[in-house]
C-alpha cells in the first residue's frame, strides 16, 4: 500500500474545514473546543483511509467502503451531538469506541490483504 501526501494534504484541509463548521454551529455550546477537536481528529483519519491510501492492484477498496461509512457515522453523531448538547464524558466514550472500532477494522483489513 502506498501513500499519496497530495491527497493527505487535501484530506487534512477537507478535515479542517468541516471541523470548522462544526466550530461556527456550537457557538452557545460548553464544549465547543472538544466537538471541534473530535471532529478534525475523526475526520482526517477517516478522510485518510478514503482518500489518501492506495495499491497498485487496487486492493484497498474494502477499506476505502469502510472509511466511507465510518465517514458518514461520524458526521451524523457530530451533528446529533451538536443539536442535542454534549456532555463530555459521552461524547469521548462513543467517540474513541467508534474511532477504535473503525482503526481495528481496517487493520484487520490490511492485514488479510498481506
């Protein structure tokens, strides 16, 4: 598997920017800092695993299906979590434990492909 920095670039500038918006919606939120923070962390792994992983036989589909999906798990429990307010010790318990899960996975992944 290889690693294309170009797209790491874009994927951690499309991982800023959504963190972004996630900064400007909670502007009455107590944990403001940690949604932001928890969403740029998600996202680069995420957007990493889709965008910025490849293999010249095309192996890594199943990981890219995985990282799409955990994708869109996270922004919906990001914005679920901002309209609905956050706690923190929730928000970082589903969070890691989605973000563990995801990790495990696409090891797993990887290493049934060696």
């Amino acid at each position: 598997m290889k690693i294309n920095v170009v797209m790491l670039i874009i994927a951690i500038a499309i991982a800023g920017l959504i963190a972004f918006a996630f900064f400007a919606g909670n502007e009455d939120e107590a944990y403001r800092i940690l949604l932001t923070a928890g969403a740029g962390i998600v996202m680069i792994l995420t957007l990493s695993g889709f965008l910025v992983i490849s293999s010249p036989n095309g192996s890594t589909l199943n990981i890219k299906i995985v990282s799409v999906f955990f994708l869109i798990a996270f922004v919906l429990e990001h914005i679920i979590f901002s309209f609905t307010g956050v706690a923190m010790a929730p928000y970082v318990i589903i969070t890691g434990i989605l973000s563990l899960v995801y990790v495990l996975i696409c090891y797993s992944i990887y290493r049934a492909l060696k």
